[in-house]
C-alpha cells in the first residue's frame, strides 16, 4: 500500500468503520475519533492530515484537521531557552491541553493559535468547530499528557535516518528561511532530541506510516 488515497481509505475501512477503538469516557458526544499524527519534523504530517480530512469530508464524515505548531513558544523564546522543538517545553502545554478540553470535551468552538514557521512568531488564530473526527497534527499529539487524555487513535510517521535528516534540511532552508549553514549547525542537535523526546511515541501508534525520501508513503 503506496499512495495516499489508498493508506486513507484503509484507515476508513478498517478503523473507522468498523469502530474498532472506543471513545474515551469524557468526549463530547458528537466526537468519536481523536486521531494523533506525530513523527518527526519535516516529513509530511500535514500534508498527510489535510489530505486525511478532505478525503473523509468527501465522504460525509465531519473531519477537522488541527495543527498544533501555534502552542510552540516563539523561536527567540526556545533559541534563548535553548529548547529543540522536540522537547515538551518548547510548547504551551497548559494552553494546549485546556483548548482541547474546550473543543473535545465541551464541542466548544476554539480560537486555535497558528505559527509561522519562516518568522518563528505566532500570526493570529483560527476558529475551529468539533467535528466527528478530529486529526491533532503534531510531534505533541502524543506526548502523554495529550495521548493519555485525548486521544483514541494514533498514527505515527518514520523513516530512515538519511532521509529524515535530508527531509528536514530542505525544509528548513526551503520553507523556514534557513541558510544552509544554519540548517546543518543544529541538524545533529535537532537528530538527537528527536530520539530523545519523540522516537519512543512509535509504540503507542496503532498505525505506523513509512515515509520515503520523495515522501511517498506505505503501510
């Protein structure tokens, strides 16, 4: 399984219309599926969501692709705290976790915090409605605190080590405005808090993605 359409239409197949997960005791009624998308940066996770939440609106299941990068610190804040954005506090837990509680618990509309990553500031909020199923997009998806409360389906991106450090340096230099000096002087830092903080989510996915050096996926 290689393309999109076809890893999508599984997850509809096989998960969500078979129910196969139960919703978690304190979800809005309307909400039957917190999905949680986490891997490393730069290999796909939003594209693979908003690719996830057209194909089942289409299908007339109420979907709402969250990303998460508008709970991150600014970049100055983390460059003087000197903080990976792969470590816990590199984000706004507190705020995080009580916008999901609003939208997840409370079907609450939400005004969700967006972040700009070739600025490193944060450039205003979006209003978000609950949906049926809701995609958290994010390396904190599946950081415990959030895993343990609100999520009840979790996808996990990987790689290979050549083609997540490749990934990550186009993008940096292609969409954060990174030279290519400063996209390699933090790539072996950035690598590893990665193993440190994020790898391990890997075992409380129950759906592993592969992601190849043109990120193409597979099953």
């Amino acid at each position: 399984m290689d393309k999109n359409s076809d890893i999508n239409k599984y997850i509809l197949q096989k998960f969500i219309k078979r129910n196969i997960v139960n919703k978690k005791e304190k979800y809005a009624p309307e909400i039957d599926f917190v999905f949680a998308v986490s891997g490393a940066a730069a290999l796909g996770k939003t594209a693979f969501c908003k690719n996830l939440e057209r194909y089942l609106n289409d299908r007339r299941i109420n979907t709402v692709h969250i990303p998460l990068d508008g709970f991150l610190l600014d970049r100055k804040t983390r460059q003087d705290r000197k903080l990976s954005g792969y470590n816990p506090e590199s984000t706004d837990m507190p705020l995080l976790i009580e916008t999901m509680k609003e939208l997840i618990y409370d079907a609450r509309e939400i005004n969700l915090p967006l972040y700009d990553h070739r600025t490193g500031k944060h450039s205003g909020f979006k209003l978000i409605c609950p949906g049926q199923v809701i995609i958290l997009d994010g390396i904190m998806s599946l950081h415990y605190e959030i895993r343990e409360r609100f999520t009840n389906f979790n996808i996990f991106l990987y790689s290979d080590d050549l083609v997540m450090r490749g990934l990550r340096l186009l993008v940096d230099m292609e969409e954060r405005g990174y030279s290519v000096f400063e996209a390699l002087s933090h790539s072996d830092e950035e690598f590893a808090s990665y193993n440190k903080w994020i790898y391990h989510q890997i075992f409380f996915a129950n759906l592993r993605i592969s992601v190849g050096k043109q990120r193409e996926l597979s099953v």
